[in-house]
C-alpha cells in the first residue's frame, strides 16, 4: 500500500501539489517552480484557481492565523471563508469579541460565534 499524500502550497506562485506526508518535523518541500519552501495545508485542501487572487490572499491570511485543511473526525476541514471580505468580517469580529484569531476564521456562523463568546447568551438582543 502507498503512502498518503497530503498537499502543500507555494503562496508566491499560487501553486499547489500532492505530496507524501514525510512527519510534522520535515521542512525540506521546495517548490518545483521558484525553489521556494511549500507549506503543509493538510490533506482536504482544495485550491483555488491561480488568476483568483482574492482567494489567494483569504488563504494566505488563513495560513498564517495557523489555520490547516486537516481532515476532521467528520470527513473535512470544516468551514473556511473563501474571500477577503469574509476574512476582514471574521477578523474584526474577533477583535471586539477577544475570540482568537482562528476560532473567528474556522467557525461556521458569526451568530454561533457570539453565542459561544457570550458564554451562551446573544450579545445585544433583547429576549
């Protein structure tokens, strides 16, 4: 049986590629076009088209938040925003909410995100 392949991205050249997964230790992946290092994104990543630079950039920000596409108990990485506006939405939310900054990324509804920052109680609703 063959190793798993998990995929790794180069941010510069837009480019991503499947490769075996060598250990969490290993940063030897260089990229076959600019000899850039690649980064692990985990084995559901799905890559956006090289000309969707709007997508490019939210991965970016992602990635660096520390944010993975690693396959969950579920079958998938769970939600992930796809453009900047998303991106700029979630991050300012967690500016005022004090979440970190990769709860607000990967949490599927800014509503579901209030409620779990409230302690369970909406914020600025009256009941």
């Amino acid at each position: 049986m063959g190793h798993a392949k998990t995929s790794y991205v180069c941010l510069p050249c837009r480019a991503s590629y499947k490769q075996p997964y060598s250990g969490p230790g290993s940063f030897d992946r260089s990229c076959p076009r600019c000899a850039g290092p690649l980064i692990h994104v985990g084995s559901a990543f799905a890559a956006p088209r090289r000309r969707d630079t709007d997508a490019w950039r939210a991965l970016a920000v992602l990635l660096n938040a520390g944010v993975g596409f690693h396959k969950s108990c579920c079958g998938g990485p769970g939600y992930r925003p796809r453009t900047l506006s998303e991106v700029r939405e979630r991050m300012t939310y967690a500016r005022r909410a004090g979440i970190p900054m990769a709860a607000a990324l990967t949490g599927y509804d800014p509503d579901y995100l209030a409620i779990t920052a409230s302690g369970g109680r909406r914020r600025g609703r009256a009941r």
